[in-house]
C-alpha cells in the first residue's frame, strides 16, 4: 500500500502484521481467552501523510493508536519508526520516540490534569525531555499557543483546565501534542466529545499545523464524515482488521467492501427531503472478538457472502484500481 517515503526510500511508520490481545482470566487459575483487538494489521504511513482509520466502536482503532504510541506491547508483530523497531528500544529510547509522536486525545478534559495550569501542562513534557532553561520553555509554550489560536497568550497561561471550554482544553492538548515539535501526530477520536460547531475548526487547525510544519498524522475516528478534511488516504477497520484501503475520494466516491458501502450509507444526510428514506443497513451485530468467525469477519452480516469461501478462508488484499485495495472474496 502506497506511502509518502523520504530520500531513503522509508516510510516513517510502519506497522507490520500488529497483534495486540489482551488475556482474560477465569476465577482462580487459568485462561478464559484473549480479546483480539487488533489482528494481522499492516500498512505503512509516509511523512507529511495525514491517514484517517475508520470503523465502529469497537472494531480495534483505539487499541492500534496505543500500540503505536507504545503504550500497549503487541502480543505479535512490530512497529517499526524510521527504521527502528519499537520492541529492540531501551526505556531512553522509547522516551526519544514519545518525544517524536504527539498524542491527541478524545477527552479533552479527561487528559488535562485538574491541578496544573496550562503554563505548568506545557511546561511538563520539555522539563521531562530535558529542556532546562526557563527562557526556553516560556518563548516555546506561548509560540505554541499562538499557534493553536489561544490568544493573547498571557489571558491563558495562568487558566486550569475547568475555566476553559471544551474546545479551549482540546487546543491545549493539541498544543500540548505539539511542544516538543514532533514528526507524527496520532489523534484519537479528537472531535468525538466537542461540539458540533467547534469540530471542524479544530480538524482545520490540525490540517493547518499538519501542513505548515510537515507533519505525518494518524486519525482515528467513527465518522466517515468528517474524514475528508483532514485525510489523503482512509483505512477501514472491521473486527480488529483493516478490509479496505484507498485515496479520501476514491473511497467516498466509489466504497467497494460490503462494509465500507455500509458505512457510508449510514452517513447523516443534511437534506431533509431524505428525512424519510429509509437507509439499508447490514442486519447483526459486530462479532466478538474473543471468539471471531472463520472466513472474512464480514461474512454473517455481508449481503454478498459466498457460500464455503467467504465463510471459510480470510481474504487477502486485493488491488482493483490503482491504489484501492479491499480484502473482499468478491474481487478475486
């Protein structure tokens, strides 16, 4: 799958068929399973990229941004940052990687500490990576906050996170993902909890900051709708895998998995003459992914399922256009 690479001919992250489960246990002793959140994921992003990961709740997006972030081991497979494989680095190494991803979270208030204000929360990652000099904090926390729009700087420095609005906290923690001026931005779900009014300004900054210093960006979200300001390439995530992979337009145009089609069937439509059309949606629920089906992951709820072959052998990617890969059985 295509990425942008630099001189070298690398891409800047990549993730090679990432496991992440997580071990459940019985009363006492013993196993009951694993929940595989994530299973068999491989894709690269380039630099300067901006990716969007779709899919429901549920389906392994959160779980795959922690892993790459460092915050989950993977139970197999790698992620591999210029070249580096994460699971070789040493606990020194693995604090020079958290100074190169940046981490957008989904609850701006949850991820902002009640205690300190926004000075002391900008101020921390640069004392723990290092930077002593006060002169030197103070000139890169206020350059930050111009740079999120939270001005004049000096009316915010002194503000705890409970005196800012839902939007003024989410621009400090994308400040605060930004200070130690990174090279990969992973947003997880970052407008999910704001309001309507203020999602697409803060998907704009993010573009806006993405572009003026060559940011890689990893969005995580729900919503197929709000893809297309921020994404060059979309990636669908079914039951912990990826089924679907293509330019922002190409897939929004033209959705070729079962799923994906579904998906955008289920986008809100604005026109309220449509109000009344009733929309098809796939009949079921998500599997569990303690105990996922054989075959595609799609196939109980596909409306296109082929008997003793979807249900049977897991498809691999398959490159229809230019570009668009889908694991689907249809496009063999």
């Amino acid at each position: 799958m295509s990425a942008i690479v630099n001189s070298n001919n690398q891409p800047l992250l990549s993730v090679q068929n990432l496991h992440t489960w997580f071990e459940l246990r019985k009363w006492g002793f013993g196993r009951a399973g694993y929940v595989r959140a994530v299973d068999g994921v491989s894709f690269d992003l380039g630099y300067k990229e901006a990716v969007a990961f779709v899919g429901e709740s549920g389906c392994g997006k959160s779980t795959l941004a922690r892993t790459i972030l460092g915050l989950y081991r993977p139970t197999k497979g790698d992620v591999v940052f210029e070249g580096k494989r994460l699971s070789t680095f040493s606990s020194q190494e693995m604090r020079w990687y958290h100074s190169q991803v940046g981490y957008v979270q989904q609850d701006p208030y949850g991820a902002l500490p009640p205690f300190m204000n926004v000075q002391r929360i900008l101020e921390e990652p640069l004392l723990i990576n290092g930077v002593k000099d006060k002169a030197e904090r103070e000139r890169r926390v206020r350059e930050v906050l111009t740079e999120v729009k939270m001005t004049p700087v000096e009316d915010f420095l002194p503000k705890f996170p409970h005196m800012l609005s839902g939007g003024q906290q989410q621009r400090v923690v994308v400040a605060r993902s930004m200070i130690m001026r990174p090279k990969l931005i992973v947003a997880d779900e970052p407008v999910s909890m704001l309001d309507a009014s203020v999602r697409v300004e803060i998907l704009m900054l993010l573009r806006a900051l993405q572009e003026e210093h060559h940011l890689a960006v990893s969005y995580i979200t729900h919503d197929l709708s709000t893809v297309r300001y921020f994404s060059e390439r979309i990636m669908v995530m079914y039951a912990a895998k990826i089924v679907e992979t293509a330019p922002v337009n190409d897939l929004l145009r033209e959705p070729l998995h079962p799923y994906t089609q579904a998906l955008i069937t289920a986008i809100p439509d604005p026109d309220a003459n449509n109000a009344r059309t009733f929309k098809q949606v796939p009949p079921g629920e998500p599997p569990s992914l303690i105990n996922p089906p054989p075959g595609c992951r799609f196939h109980p709820r596909c409306p296109h399922v082929i008997k003793g072959l979807c249900d049977v052998q897991v498809p691999p990617p398959f490159e229809p256009r230019p570009k668009h890969f889908v694991e689907c059985w249809l496009f063999k």
